[in-house]
C-alpha cells in the first residue's frame, strides 16, 4: 500500500544546533480519506556507530560520557555506557566511523564492517545511523582517545560476559550500544 503525502507547509522552529522544522502535510489513508496532520522533525544528520571487539582476550571497547538528554530523563549522573559514534559531517559512513574511531577511542582501524543500518527514533528524528564492528588489538592504539574539543569521554576496555550483564541490570541502556552487542553474540559467537 503506497499512501499519498503532499506537504502543505514547511515551518523552521529553530537551528541553534540542529534543525527543528514543523511540517503540516496531508496524508491519505489505506480507505482514501485524506487528513491533515501536523508533526515537528529534528533533522541533525546522520551518524555512524561502532563495536570494537578482541575476540581472542573476549573484550570490547566502550566509552563513557556525559548525556544531558539521559540526565534530564532521569539518569541521576548522566553518564552512559556506549559504542563509539558520531555524525558524518559530509564523509560516507566508513569514512567517517573510523575518524571518530581514533578521536574517541584511540584507536586506528583500517577496517569496519557494515552490519546493518536503521532510523533509530523515527517517529520525530531524519537521522539514519550505519552499524559497524572491527576487531581491535593493542597494536591499532594511536592515542589516548577522548575525544576532541569539548568532548570528555572515557575509554573503556570490558569483557564481552560483563558487558552483557551490565545490559541486563541497566548499567548500560543505550540502544545502539545494546543492538551491536547483540549483533557480536548471535554472529561472531562471543
């Protein structure tokens, strides 16, 4: 069934750091009615995310870093446990992970594999966010990690059993951190 979508008007609400946009549009349902429906879309780009793992020490890498979203919703520190990630900035996806590989992490990877892609909140957020995983070892260290500019991230190195339990009592609550460990277990028998 392929609905019918006009967009009736465009309306910016804000670009202070990304784009918040208010859409009016008409839709037409599966019985032909058509309504009209208003919805607002925060569009800040698309992004990359990665898994780095050692599969002989069973290990993965993981960062830690201030969320203010998480905090106001509830996080009591605001701190989460995640993969590595980060917007494109205009690079393909490949591109673009292992650069913020390096500059999170501190590690250089030569390289990633593309697991899957997927819209993560498609319900008011554009971004599509590409899924990768690399193995790792102590000869790809380039740097400290950390991030750049006003960026504090810590660089966590966890056994893959840990980090699957601290899944299951909440430490770790990031959706895409949880679909690529996910990913490890079924596919890379971890």
């Amino acid at each position: 069934m392929t609905s019918s979508i006009k967009i009736i008007d465009e309306k910016l609400l804000s670009d202070n750091w990304y784009i918040l946009k208010k859409y009016t549009f008409e839709y037409q349902r599966k019985d032909g009615k058509i309504e009209t429906q208003s919805r607002e879309v925060y569009d800040r780009g698309n992004g990359a995310t990665i898994l780095l793992y050692n599969s002989q020490k069973k290990t993965v890498i993981l960062t830690r870093q201030f969320r203010i979203p998480t905090y106001v919703n509830g996080n009591k520190d605001g701190m989460l446990i995640e993969t590595c990630a980060g917007l494109l900035d205009q690079d393909e996806p490949e591109t673009a992970i292992k650069r913020e590989t390096e500059e999170e992490t501190g590690y250089r990877i030569s390289e990633v594999e593309k697991v899957f892609e997927a819209y993560m909140s498609p319900g008011s957020v554009t971004e599509i966010l590409y899924f990768f995983i690399a193995e790792y070892s102590q000869e790809d260290v380039a740097n400290e990690g950390g991030g750049v500019e006003d960026e504090e991230i810590d660089v966590l190195e966890l056994p893959f059993e840990q980090v699957i339990n601290m899944v299951k009592t909440g430490e770790i609550k990031d959706g895409k951190t949880i679909m690529l460990l996910q990913y490890l277990q079924l596919h890379k028998n971890f």
